[in-house]
C-alpha cells in the first residue's frame, strides 16, 4: 500500500495547517514513460469517481485507478534533495533512488499544473 514518510505527512499537514488547499486532498499519480521508466506527480485536487482515498497520518490522498497499481508500494518522503533544499521525492519499492516530484505549492512534477489527472 502506498505510504507516507513521517518527515512528508509533517509538511503535508503543515501545508494544510496554513489553509493553502482548503477542502482539497492531497493527489498522488504515476504513470509509465514510453521508454518505461516511471514518472510521479502530486498535486491538490477533488476527489473523483474511481479514486482510491486514503488517510495516512491525518493527510488524506487520493490515487486514481490507473495510478493504483504503479504507486501499490511506493512512498512518498520529505528530503533534503541538496544541501538547504528540501522537497518531495517518490520511492517505489523497486529502486533505491528516490525521484525528484514537487514542492509543497502543489505543482505536479513537471507540469506545474496544480490539479494531477492521475
């Protein structure tokens, strides 16, 4: 099941705390590049018919079903990504080198979008 890192659940929540995204969940999504790598975004948005919601450590999350089976074992963690800089990084179960996604201002990983399709 996808998890949270105790470091990313901290921001999250206090990104929440601050009233940014009010009434939004936290949507997470991953999909498969054409030469198979697999790419991560994460955003704020509304639930949708086919998410799955879930609630880890107080951050809801939702994940829509095409995204479910890509992100079944990931984790999404809060790392210091170069000295003095910290950001959101996806870790799927089958590599041990985190993907840069993005940043608290709820920009998907590379297209800065706000609102992930999953």
């Amino acid at each position: 099941m996808f998890q949270l890192s105790p470091a990313a659940a901290t921001e999250l929540l206090a990104v929440f705390e601050r009233g940014e995204n009010e009434g939004l969940s936290l949507r997470v999504a991953a999909r498969l590049d054409a030469d198979g790598e697999l790419a991560f975004g994460m955003g704020f948005d509304e639930q949708r018919e086919g998410d799955m919601p879930l609630l880890l450590d107080g951050v809801e999350v939702l994940i829509a079903q095409p995204s479910q089976p890509l992100l079944a074992e990931a984790m999404l963690d809060f790392v210091e990504v170069e000295p003095g800089r910290f950001g959101f990084v996806f870790v799927p179960q089958e590599s041990e080198n985190p993907s840069p996604a993005s940043d608290a201002s709820g920009a998907c990983g590379d297209g800065g979008c706000g609102r992930c399709g999953g």
